[in-house]
C-alpha cells in the first residue's frame, strides 16, 4: 500500500516536470542552432588579414560602393549583399567594409545594424559620397598605390 502511493506521488512529480524539462530542451536546442548560424554567418563575412579592395570583397558579394572624402582623405564604403544562411541568424543590416584610399582595409562590421560605432563613423560616406561600381574604386585604389609608389 505505501508502495502504491510512494508511486502515485512519483508519478504526479515527474508529470509535473516533464513539461519544462521537455521545453527547457526546446529552447537550449533552438539557441544552439542559432549560435551556429551566426557563427557561419561571421566566418562567412570576416575579411581576410591584409584584406585590400583590389581582391576583396569578390564582386558577385557586393550590393553597393560609395566613394568620398572624410577629413581629407578617401574612403570606399563596400556593402555586402544580405548573408544569412538562416532565418535563425537574424540580422538588423549587411555587412560593410571601409577601405581608405588606396584600397586598404580601415574598418569593417559582420552586422551594421547592430554596431552604433560604426554607422556613427562611416554614415558620412555612404550617405554624402558617391555611388560608383565596384571595378570603378577598384581602378582607383589601384591608380592610388602606384602613385604612392611613385612618391
């Protein structure tokens, strides 16, 4: 008899968890996914050490190319095309590159949606500079070096 209700509270204690349990697994499986997802994401738009326009992005990645001076100098704002994988990396914005005038890598972000810092400091070229094609700064940044070059 003591056996019968020992088991009847069991039963009712683990009736009583598995509801979360089953939806804690739910949510700690859906979390992994989309740190997976971003993470490819991040690989995916990472630049490369040394990356310069001449070669990077490759084109069929890029949407749009701005071109204008800030402070003296020129910047090439380099827009990615949207990258999510997956509808569990949800991103706010595309990623961008800024490189200076000679094609050189100044700044990036995976998600300018997300980072304040950058849109704050780049926002000038993109919205006041030029849109050009992406071989246009190409030629460019390329005309740059040599003349830095030359000096």
């Amino acid at each position: 008899m003591k056996t019968a209700r020992w088991l009847g509270l069991l039963r009712k204690a683990v009736g009583r968890v598995r509801m979360p349990l089953m939806a804690l697994g739910i949510f700690t499986g859906l979390g992994w996914a989309h740190f997976r997802a971003v993470s490819r994401d991040t690989a995916r738009v990472r630049p490369p050490v040394g990356a310069n326009l001449l070669v990077y992005p490759p084109s069929a990645d890029v949407s749009s190319v701005w071109r204008s001076g800030v402070g003296g100098r020129g910047y090439f704002y380099v827009a990615r095309k949207g990258t999510d994988s997956s509808v569990l990396a949800l991103r706010s914005g595309v990623a961008a590159y800024v490189f200076d005038s000679a094609g050189h890598l100044a700044d990036w972000a995976e998600d300018t949606g997300d980072n304040a810092r950058f849109e704050q400091r780049w926002n000038d070229v993109r919205k006041n500079g030029e849109g050009i094609p992406l071989g246009t700064a190409r030629l460019w940044a390329l005309g740059r070096r040599a003349w830095e070059a030359g000096r």
